[in-house]
C-alpha cells in the first residue's frame, strides 16, 4: 500500500516538475522575445537619427555647393587680379573642405545602409520567434490540459488507496511516517532493504525490526536518512533514491 502509494505521488512530482519546465520555457521565451523587441527599438532609434543627421549634412552639402558656384560667379568678374587669386584659394580651402564633407557623409550613408540591414534582420528574427512563442504557447495549452487530466486520475487512484482504512491505526501511522519522509523526499521517500540496511544511506537496521520489514512489511523510518524502508523484494522502488 505504501509502495503504491509512493508510485502514485511519485507521477504526482513528475507532473509538478514537467509543469514548472513548462513554466519556465515559455517564460524563457517570453524574456527573449521582450530582449529582441527592445533591442530592435534601439536599433531604429539609432537609425532613424542617423538618417536625419545624414539627410541634414547632405543639404548642407548642396547650400555650400551652391554656395562656392556662386563665389566662384562672382571672383570671375573682379577687374582686381590679386583680389582674383585670393578668392580662389579661399574657394580651393572650401572646395577641400567640402570634398572632406562629403567622405564623411557618404560613410555615415553607408552606416544608415548598414544598420537597415540590421533592423531588417532583427525584426525577422523577431517575428519568427514570435512565431515559434505562438506556437509554444499552444502547444503547452494542449500539455497543461494533458498535465491536468493525468493529475485528477492519479489523485482520484490516491484517494481509492485511503477507502476502507479511515479507522485503520497501523495504516495511519504508516501514512504519517510516509508524509514525513516525503517532506524531505518528495520524489523518492522510500528506500530497499538491502543487507539488513537502508539501501539509500546504508543505516543498519536493528535485527528485529529489519526482520519485521522483511518478513511482516512492516513500515519503519530509517534513522540515518529519514526514508521509509521497505522489503527488499518489492517491485518499483529503486534500491537508492
């Protein structure tokens, strides 16, 4: 009874620990999708100064194109030839310039162009795994039904292993006992008898009381781990947990 009663909440932990896996998937996810999202609003953030900057530098460029062409108009009608000269290198030092300019604005077109691509890239990245979490979600809808439908039969069986024995003292001890080690255990708190000892922490048992569980099943708690210790022979229960 106890061993059945221990396979049973054994299934019970089971369903507890996949549920919480479960849990912590989808919010794994949802972690990573809220990383991305933020991600990809810096990214356009960025880009979109980035275009503003450059489509301000590429007006700037044509008011001082248009700028210098005007001078240049102007220097070649002054009758002063010395005057002449000094215009066109103060127009030479401005062409200089705004050649310099213009490097730089074709590179930071070239960074737009770039981080496009990668704006691009992140909200694909984005939108698949929003896609996939979609996807999770529903699959773990269809689990978490799974998880609740195997729970209500397995605590409908656990409920069955109580009827008959509500008056019954040496079942409730034992069940008292079983509670306590599963406490600490909540995955495995019964342990073989292996030897005349507890096969999880090797505690000998007293001879007579290992003869009791040998030989009456009688439920005792072992006194070095806090398992249950059952008889060697019984099916199930692994001879360490």
């Amino acid at each position: 009874m106890i061993e059945a009663l221990a396979e049973i909440d054994r299934k019970l932990f089971g369903i507890f620990a996949e549920r919480k896996s479960a849990d912590r998937e989808i919010d794994e996810k949802k972690q990573e999708l809220l990383a991305l999202r933020e991600k990809g609003l810096q990214l356009e953030t960025l880009l979109d100064q980035k275009r503003k900057t450059a489509r301000k530098e590429e007006h700037a460029l044509r008011d001082e194109e248009v700028k210098i062409q005007k001078r240049r108009e102007e220097a070649s009608n002054f009758s002063n030839h010395k005057v002449q000269q000094t215009v066109e290198r103060e127009l030479s030092h401005s062409e200089d310039q705004l050649r310099k300019r213009e490097e730089t604005v074709l590179a930071l077109l070239d960074e737009v162009d770039q981080l496009a691509v990668r704006v691009a890239a992140q909200a694909d990245q984005k939108e698949k795994l929003q896609a996939f979490a979609e996807r999770l979600s529903i699959g773990m809808f269809e689990a978490y039904e799974a998880f609740d439908e195997r729970e209500v039969r397995l605590k409908k069986e656990r409920a069955s292993l109580f009827e008959g024995f509500e008056g019954d003292a040496i079942w409730k001890d034992a069940v008292t006992l079983y509670d306590r080690a599963r406490e600490k255990y909540p995955n495995g708190p019964l342990a073989r008898l292996v030897n005349d000892s507890c096969a999880a922490c090797y505690e000998k048992l007293r001879p007579q009381l290992a003869l009791e569980v040998r030989f009456k099943g009688k439920v005792v708690r072992c006194s070095g781990c806090g398992k249950l210790v059952i008889p060697e022979a019984t099916s199930g229960v692994e001879k360490s947990e």
